[in-house]
C-alpha cells in the first residue's frame, strides 16, 4: 500500500528572510484566514503596527476625506509630502494589500511614507470599501473616485499598490482606458494579484509558499466576489488578465516575489503589455516572500527591491521608464 509523499513547501534560504518569516508568523498565524473578518483584521491591524517603521522626519501627513455619491460616502484618505517635494504635480495614488479584507491607512502607512522620503513625490494613501461588507465592484468604485479627485486638482498621477492593492491599480487603468478622459501616467505594482490561471505555473509549484498560499488567495477572492467561479469570470476589474488586449494603457513597472503564488501573474502582465506596445519592465525578486515591503527594514535584499521601485517610480513620474 503506497501513500503519496507531503507536498512540498517551498523556503527561502536567506537567514534575514526566513527571520521575517518567522517574526511574522509570532504575530499573524498562517490560518489567520479561516477566522473571521474581525478576528483576522485585528490580528493584522497588530502584526502591521509591530512591523512598521519610524516615520521619516522629512515627511509630513494630512488626513481628510473624499466624498463619493452613488452611493453617498466619505473615502478616508491621506497624503504624505516630502518637505522637499520633487516631481510638483504628481501624486502616487496607493492601493493598499490585504485581500480586500484587510488594511487601512494604517496598516501600510510606512510603505506610503518611505515612498514618499525617498522619491520626493506626494503619495495619497486611501482605505477603500473592504469585503465581505462591501463586494465587487466596491473597492474599484472608492479607487476611481480618489482618482478623479486627483485629476480635478490637475494632479497627474501614478497609481500604485501590493498585492490586492496592484489588482485594483491595474484594473483602474482598464476602467480609465474604457470611461475616457486623464488617464494614469504610471502603474507601480508589487506582487500583484490580476487572476491568473490557478491550475499551473506558480500558482501550483508556491501554492504552500510562506506569507501566502493559493488555498489562502482564493479564500479572498471568494469573499470579495461572493463566492463566484474564477474559471467564469471574464470582468477584468476584477481580474485583470482577463482583458482582451492591454494596447493603451500607462507604462509599468511591475515586481514580483519568486516564492509566492502569485509570481507568474506578474510577469505574465507584462508580457501582455509589451506584446500590445505598451512601455513595461518586469523584476523578480528571488528568495523573496509576498508581502515582503514590510521586511525592508530587516532584509538586504527587500530593501534592494524597494530601492528599485523608488527609482522606477520616479521614472514613471518623469515618464522615462524603459522596459
């Protein structure tokens, strides 16, 4: 009688990395996911507070609101300025990652503030409409409405964001291209999640990755969509690789962890892209986890990458960005 031998988890083998992973599971427990929403978020909220850096003297915040009709709603926002502010005009408007179920303002406040410190560039931070109190196409409908309060004040923007927060950037550039009207001059996305094909690539050899796995992704997008099958689903604001071709949209620069499920959706992007004409480069970062901006201040090769993303996104604020 033969028994099939343990899938596989794949680890990096970098001690800083894996010490992050280890002080993120002291915090937040991989099966944070099958609490429920107030539970999960609460062990968040505390892992996100425990891992967050010393606000950069330099910056500066204000927090205020965004109003929306339809339905009538107050979006809390908050810009961060460099009190040498460079790149007047353009403001990176981030998406935060979390799952749709997770995060705030709070939550990646010291992503949005090194960001700031390091680029010079004013970065708007909101908290959208998170599920499963609020589905498709909610967090969409609060990303669109920061956007256009932007470009009311004559902002050009950058629209960035990890993980969740990447597939909403990505899917605000869709929407943008089909309504008409400004457009945002750059998309800055960080281990996104666009909704790849599940059945292959990395998405089965990381699918027990660290920080993140497959099972644990799709429990998150069952709850922002109410539980729909991925393989129907042809909306591409809520999967972006679903759109029929990517021709117009703003140049990219898009960076992806090796040892996360999400990898291939990536690099896939942005081969669509460039095969569509549109100015893109792809960055994976080996042994590095998802969510692994927060391990910046204790790993050398996540505070490489983030220094990458700094330099690409003043690239994209200048419009020089070059695949």
């Amino acid at each position: 009688m033969s028994s099939s031998a343990p899938t596989p988890h794949p680890m990096p083998t970098d001690p800083e990395v894996l010490a992050y992973i280890a002080r993120t599971n002291a915090f937040y427990p991989t099966d944070a996911y099958t609490l429920s929403a107030e539970d999960n978020r609460a062990l968040y909220n505390k892992y996100a507070a425990e891992m967050r850096g010393p606000m950069p003297p330099e910056v500066s915040t204000t927090d205020f609101a965004i109003s929306a009709n339809a339905p009538q709603r107050q979006i809390p926002a908050r810009r961060y300025r460099h009190a040498q502010q460079r790149h007047v005009g353009t403001t990176l408007l981030y998406l935060h990652g979390g799952g749709f179920l997770l995060g705030g303002l709070e939550s990646h406040a010291d992503a949005c503030a090194g960001l700031c410190a390091a680029t010079g560039i004013d970065v708007l931070a909101i908290a959208y409409r998170l599920a499963p109190e609020h589905r498709h196409p909610a967090q969409g409908e609060d990303v669109l409405a920061a956007f256009v309060h932007l470009t009311a004040l004559g902002e050009r923007v950058v629209v960035g964001g990890d993980s969740a927060g990447g597939n909403l950037a990505a899917a605000l550039c869709l929407s943008k291209r089909a309504l008409g009207g400004p457009m945002p001059v750059g998309q800055l996305l960080i281990y996104p999640g666009l909704g790849g094909d599940t059945s292959t690539g990395s998405y089965i050899s990381n699918a027990h990755a660290p920080m993140l796995t497959t099972q644990e992704s799709a429990s998150y997008f069952a709850l922002r969509s109410g539980g729909l099958d991925r393989l129907a689903v042809s909306d591409p604001l809520l999967m972006p690789l679903k759109a029929r071709d990517f021709g117009g949209m703003p140049p990219a620069f898009v960076v992806t962890a090796d040892i996360d499920p999400l990898r291939d959706d990536g690099r896939v992007y942005v081969e669509r892209l460039q095969a569509d004409g549109v100015a893109a480069r792809y960055r994976n970062e080996p042994e590095l986890v998802h969510g692994y901006l927060r391990a910046r201040h204790l790993s050398a090769r996540a505070a490489a990458s983030f220094a990458a993303m700094c330099e690409a996104l003043e690239q994209l604020a200048s419009g020089t960005l070059r695949p």
